[in-house]
C-alpha cells in the first residue's frame, strides 16, 4: 500500500474550534471562547486514557483521517453504556436505545 496518499493526523481541538470559529450561526461570545475548546478536548480524551475506556472515534472527525476540509463542532464516539458511566462529568442531553447525546463542558459528543 502506498503511503502517498494517507492525510496526516487530525488535531481534533483545531477542528472543532475552527468549527465554532467559522459557523456563522454561532454568538461572539462561544467563538470568543473558542480557544478553550482544544483544552477541553485535550482534557476529554485525557479523562478516556486516564479511565482505560474503550471507544471508537466514529463520524465527521473520524472521515477527516481520509477527506480534508471538513469542520465539525462534536465528537463522535463508540463506548459501551457502562464506560459512559465511568465518566460521570459527561451531560446526558438525551437518550434512547441506541444514542446517548453528551456534553463533556462546552464540547458536544
């Protein structure tokens, strides 16, 4: 396989930021705030290493491995119900069978 092709890494806080920084339907103050964004994610996936919780990266942040120039404002992640219960600091925003929305700070997931 060659590796001509394979994008370099994503730093997921930039992309997130630039998200929030460029959508016009966001207030000045979130965009404002923004900066905060690459802590608070660096901060979430610390808290998964820290914890040992298996997830998957799924979605817009994981297609960024393969498609460039694709902004998004959340994380999307694959974990069993009771990892999500080893993070207490996530916020249920909803739930049904198969989607539990959660709010990890200002960061969507």
């Amino acid at each position: 396989m060659s590796t001509a092709n394979i994008l370099p890494r994503v730093h997921i806080g930039e992309v997130v930021r630039n998200a929030v920084l460029f959508n016009p339907e966001n207030s000045r103050e979130r965009a404002v705030n923004s900066d905060m964004l690459i802590e608070t994610v660096a901060r979430f996936f610390d808290l998964l290493r820290e914890r040992h919780i298996a997830h998957v990266l799924v979605g817009d942040i994981a297609l960024l491995q393969y498609v460039e120039g694709r902004n998004t404002e959340d994380i999307d992640l694959i974990m069993t119900p009771s990892s999500l219960e080893r993070i207490p600091e996530l916020i249920v925003q909803s739930r049904d069978e198969d989607f539990c929305p959660r709010q990890f700070r200002r960061l969507k997931d």
